[in-house]
C-alpha cells in the first residue's frame, strides 16, 4: 500500500472507511440559487459527469442554458462522505464529479455531451494535464436507460472524430449509478461548490480540447463549443 500509484484503482478492502455523517453544504447554488440538494422540481433529469478537477467541470455545466442546478462531490468509489483530502490520496476510489441537474425539455443529453467531450481530454486514463491520479479520471453516471443510451452513443461518435483526427481511445467510464461503486453522490465541502465563482482566479484546467463534437452531423466537425463567460 505504501508504494502504490496513485493511478492504480484501490481495492474496496483498502479503501479508507470515511464517516457515517454527510459533509454539510449550503442550501443554494452561489450562482444560480436554485437549491443543490434533492429533491429537485418535476421533469428534472440528473446526470453526474467527471472530467478531471470538479471546479472548472461545475463552471462549464452552470453555463448552459436549461441546466437547473450544478453541485460538486466525489463517486464512483467505496469511502462514505470522504473529504477533499481524502479523495486526492486516491484511497477512495472516488473521482471528483459533478452533479448535473436539468430540463430535458431545454436542453438534451446530447448538449450536456458536446460540453462534456470537448472540454477535457477523455483518451488519458486518470489524469488530465498535470493532475494524476484515479481521483481524476473521465467518467459519466447515468440515471436513466436512455441517458445511457445516449451517452453511449455519443462517445462512440466522438471516438469516430478523435480516430479520424488522429488522436487515441477514449477511456471513459460510463455506469449507470446503481453500478457506480456504491452508486452514491457524496457532496464536497461547502467551499468546493461553485469555487470559481467564489475564487475567480482559482485554479481550471478546462477548455477546448483536440477536437469538437458536432450535434448535427454526429461528430464529423470541429466547431468549437461556445459557452458565455462565468
């Protein structure tokens, strides 16, 4: 255990034990103020997405028209409500994740993938940029068969582009949230949540990455996505 890498997924056995109690949160979202907690309004969806370090992955997300709440926390893994340090040895099995609630009716699943792909480099297993480590690595939960479905497809057109561009394989993980580890969100420390509008100069690694996802004709482009500022 002493010498394991830190992009070596831990087993459940070794995982830290964590605690019983939730780590508290805020009722509001810092920019939005729509609540960041369940229960959400009816026809709200629920997708988790991972792409690296959750601040810059929330940001992207608050940004899009039709998404009704964003929230940071850590899934994927066994250790029950871990904190930030926690999760950044990699004992957890979590990765930092960002919890994505919408309207279907506004915005599709496909939209929320276009921000998705684009703005992280999926083909890197447990890093993105200088950050490694398992508690970084691309992932998706989703919460319904036909999210699913449509995540899946729209990786396996992305991976047509990147191919035809000459860039390499996904590795992203893609699970349904009763497969996900425990299939529970755990929710970040409360200055974890919206932190680059709380730190605008904190730190992000996210943008534009290798090549676009294009909606229309399913991801032969490389239109850039085009997001407002924060």
């Amino acid at each position: 255990m002493l010498f394991r890498k830190k992009t070596d997924m831990i087993e459940a056995s070794d995982a830290l034990p964590g605690r019983d109690e939730p780590i508290p949160v805020v009722a509001d979202h810092v920019v939005l103020g729509t609540p960041i907690t369940p229960p959400f309004p009816d026809g709200i969806e629920t997708i988790y997405v991972a792409m690296g370090c959750f601040w810059g992955a929330e940001r992207i997300f608050w940004q899009i028209d039709g998404v009704y709440t964003t929230a940071v926390g850590y899934m994927g893994g066994w250790t029950k409500h871990p904190t930030y340090e926690e999760t950044c040895t990699a004992r957890t099995g979590h990765t930092e994740t960002a919890l994505v609630a919408y309207d279907p009716s506004i915005v599709s699943v496909d939209e929320l993938m276009k921000a998705f792909w684009e703005n992280h480099d999926p083909t890197t297993p447990n890093r993105q940029g200088n950050d490694v480590g398992t508690q970084y690595r691309s992932a998706v939960f989703t919460t319904s068969d036909a999210q699913h479905a449509a995540v899946e497809a729209s990786r396996d057109r992305y991976q047509r582009a990147l191919t035809d561009a000459g860039y390499g394989t996904i590795s992203t993980q893609i699970d349904r949230v009763e497969a996900a580890g425990d299939g529970v969100f755990y929710y970040a420390e409360d200055d974890h949540q919206g932190y680059l509008r709380k730190h605008p100069g904190g730190y992000c690694n996210h943008g534009f990455c290798q090549i676009g996802y294009d909606l229309e004709s399913h991801g032969q482009g490389a239109a850039r996505a085009s997001l407002p500022d924060a």
